[in-house]
C-alpha cells in the first residue's frame, strides 16, 4: 500500500558522555527504548559522528561510484554468500525477508531473482576479521578511499557502543556495558549505498525494486542518508501499510536489528523496512520521471560469529514468557545471506544498470 506520513521518534544523544549522571544516561536510554519498543526506528541526533565527517563519506561515496564499471570491477564482491565484502553490481544481490531455512530454498532464490534490485553497493569491514576479507580496489584507482573508510568505520562502531549501552540500561539491565565484550566492533559492515537514476514506472510497476521490504539481520544499524528520501519502515499498527522515513539533516536514523529483538524477547522491535520512490515530485525529471540518484550509509552492528544469542532475564517473566530457542550468529547470517546472493555472472554479462 501507499506510504502514509507519520513521525518518527527523535532522541537527542548530546548528554550521553562519559560524565554524566546515571540518571541523565537512564533518561536517554528510556527515551531509546520506547522508540524502539513502538516503532523499532528512531532517529538519532547529536551522536558524535561529526557532520564534517558525514560529508566527506558521503563525497567518498559518490567517487567511488561515479568510477566506471570495469574499475569498480577491480574489487568485485566474491563469489557466493560467506563473504559479503567489496562491490555488488546491480542486479548482483536480491534482499527479501525470506528465510534460508526452507526446503525449497533454491526455488526461492530463483523467484526472488524475477525482479531485480536496481542498486549496487560497497562492503567494509574490519581489517581483522579474517573470516570477511575486504575487498579493495587498488589504491591510485581511489587514492586515499581506504584510509578514510577505515578510520570511519572505528568512529561509527564507537557511536554504535554508544546505543547500545543505552539498550542495555533501558531494556534493565545494571551494567550498561553488557553487550560490549560480544560485539569487539570486527563483525560490523559498512556498507555504501548508490541507487541510480530509474524511471519511475518501472518501480510503480513493479517490473524492478530498489530494495525490497526486510528487516536487518544484526543487533542494530545506523544509516545516514542523503536528501533524496524513499526509505519506508512498515506502519507498526498496520501490516501491509508503509510509512515515509524522511531524511533528518545530519541525523542517524537506527533501528533494531532481528538479534537484538531475540535477545530483548521481542521488547523490541525489528521492524521491517524498504527503499522505494522518493515521495517528492520534484525528484524527478524528463517525460520517463527519471528518479533523482540516491545515496545512504548503512553501519550494521553485529557481535563476534560464535555469540550464542538467548533472551535476557530481565525482559523474561510471568507474561512474557522466553519466544526464541538460543542461536549461534553466525548461523543466524548464513541463513540470511543465503537468499541475497549467488555466483555472479561471467563478466561479459555484467551491466551497469
């Protein structure tokens, strides 16, 4: 259905330091909770990434996939859906919120892929996470996009830690540290997002998507997106209905992720979420109303591949009796991955959009 407009929670992170009170820290993470326990999205401002530094990734973005596509090519996401690093041509990955646990999983796969997601992407990680290799492109193609996308990555896991202490203090927790040792920050992904230019029909028709309607596999996510808009959460009193999540300007909009769902036993919400036309007519252009090219930054916040992930006590009781049997993560995001990616063609198949 057609996307309605309604407000999404905004929580002020500016007094979240390391000297402030306890009950200045409480007042936050309660604020955080009920966003996340009505809604699973909320934007974040004042979260100590610096606007500065939002810019310059963003203009980092946009070089990267303004290159042409043979040197994009140069670091090519590999093959298969274990390692999820490097850079995803359009077409290459399909995201649904279907399962890779069913009996007919290659079947699925097969009907996912009749419509393509028309949008390509990067992968980062962690240089210390040897199970996801990044992937580079060689440095006088870009010089300097790995130092910058390195150093921003560590600065996004330390606003992450952030909120996520706050989630441990909201959902009652005593240590607001709990989910730290689980998640060191090697397991996480930057992704860079780039939605070309597309007509209009092709979406209203359904003949193509953008990205389909999902939630996130992880903990959390932080996303920054540029002023295009487009991004949908599912209206959380509604199935089916969809909500406009504008851009905020230098606001991170997070959200629940399935994991921390599990671990709050379903306190809160991992909502389900998609990318689709902007809502601003003025986005578009031409007889064919080509879409304005869209730009985002996800960070997805994920603890180390072995955690066995079980609800907490405190969000246990009488009422709220435990929902979900233990799970390993790393299982949990094979099964997801599983549905998003196969081999990719053979290079003379590969187009640009």
């Amino acid at each position: 259905m057609a996307a309605e407009t309604s407000s999404i929670p905004v929580v002020d992170f500016a007094a979240w330091s390391s000297d402030a009170s306890l009950e200045q820290r409480k007042t936050i993470a309660h604020k955080l909770i009920e966003a996340c326990q009505n809604v699973g999205f909320v934007y974040i401002t004042n979260h100590h990434v610096s606007p500065e530094r939002l810019a310059q990734a963003f203009e980092w973005s946009k070089k990267l996939f303004d290159l042409k596509l043979e040197q994009k090519m140069l670091a090519p996401h590999p093959s298969g859906f274990t390692v999820h690093r490097g850079y995803s041509w359009p077409g290459l990955e399909k995201v649904s919120n279907v399962m890779g646990d069913e009996d007919n999983t290659a079947d699925l796969r097969k009907n996912l892929r009749q419509i393509s997601d028309v949008k390509e992407s990067y992968e980062i990680g962690s240089e210390d996470n040897k199970d996801q290799p990044n992937q580079w492109l060689p440095e006088d193609v870009l010089p300097g996009f790995r130092e910058f996308m390195l150093n921003f990555y560590w600065e996004c896991h330390k606003t992450a830690m952030s909120m996520m202490s706050a989630m441990a203090l909201g959902v009652g927790l005593d240590d607001e540290n709990h989910f730290v040792p689980a998640h060191p920050g090697h397991n996480n992904q930057l992704r860079l997002l780039h939605y070309p230019p597309v007509p209009a029909a092709n979406i209203e028709s359904q003949t193509s998507t953008r990205m389909g309607a999902h939630s996130d596999w992880g903990s959390i996510t932080m996303l920054f997106q540029d002023d295009c808009g487009g991004l949908q959460i599912e209206n959380p009193n509604k199935s089916g209905e969809f909500i406009d999540v504008p851009p905020l300007k230098d606001a991170v909009v997070m959200n629940v992720g399935d994991l921390m769902m599990r671990w709050s036993n379903d306190t809160l919400k991992s909502s389900v979420h998609r990318v689709t036309l902007p809502p601003k007519q003025d986005h578009f252009t031409g007889d064919e109303r080509m879409t304005r090219a869209r730009y985002s930054i996800p960070y997805f916040v994920g603890p180390e591949g072995p955690t066995i992930v079980e609800c907490l006590p405190s969000c246990i009781d009488e009422s709220h009796p435990v929902k979900y049997e233990p799970i390993r993560w790393n299982d949990y995001m094979l099964m997801r991955a599983s549905m998003q990616y196969e081999a990719p063609p053979e290079a003379a198949a590969v187009r640009p959009y």
